[in-house]
C-alpha cells in the first residue's frame, strides 16, 4: 500500500465512480483499476461493492477511507512543514486589479516573475471584478 494508491482509493470513494474519479485524476480508468484491485489484493479483500452504475464502499473499504483521509491528510501537513523549513513556499495568491492600471504596471511580466521565483504558489488573478486566471 502507498499514499498514491490511497489517494486513487479515496477519490473513487469521494466520487462513487470510477469513471468520474479517473478524470478527478486524470488518469485512465483502467490504470485506476489496476491501482486499486493491487490495493484490495494487498488488503486481502474488496474495499468496494461494484455495480454498473457506482460503487459503494464494504465495511472494510469504510474503515480505510477515514483512516486513509487521516493518512493523507498527515502527509500533506507533513510536506508543509519541511517545505516551510526549507523556504518553499506553496499556496495561492489572489490579485485584484483594474484595466486602468495596464499602462503602469506590466502584470503579465510581474506576475511571470513572481511565478518564476515562487512555482509553488498559484495565482488567481481578477480583473475589474471577473476572474481572468
């Protein structure tokens, strides 16, 4: 079992499709398949009750999607820290900003810059009140 399967599992759980969780993911769905029968062999049973139309979750499948949020969730926070360490920033940043401003600031070379130096960080930019990125 590794995190990468954990995030496959919880995905199809969350979305109750394997379908809708493989464009979630964007992966293709019998890569998905495949990640997740290795996880229930590795299991020593189905974590899902399939049917032609969604999936439900076993008893057993119930059990590892709270723990398997808990796991996840640990790792993220984990990646956080040290990145906080180290100085990697991540997040996102929102800009607001108006067309009359253009002939002042060059946002497209400045928000280039920003992303050059901080490729952890996204940006959301609206402009006159209409999200633009």
């Amino acid at each position: 079992m590794d995190f990468k399967q954990l995030e496959h599992f919880v995905a199809v759980a969350e979305e109750r499709q394997f379908t809708r969780a493989s464009r979630r993911l964007n992966l293709v769905q019998s890569g998905l398949s495949a990640s997740i029968r290795s996880l229930e062999d590795d299991l020593g049973g189905p974590l899902f009750i399939r049917s032609t139309r969604r999936v439900d979750l076993t008893r057993a499948g119930e059990v590892l999607f709270d723990e398997a949020r808990r796991v996840l969730a640990a790792a993220r926070a984990a990646r956080h820290a040290v990145t906080q360490v180290h100085g990697l920033a991540r997040g996102r940043l929102s800009i607001g900003a108006i067309h009359s401003l253009a002939p002042f600031v060059d946002l497209p070379a400045a928000l280039g810059l920003f992303r050059s130096a901080f490729s952890g960080i996204g940006i959301q930019l609206t402009l006159d009140g209409s999200r633009a990125a």
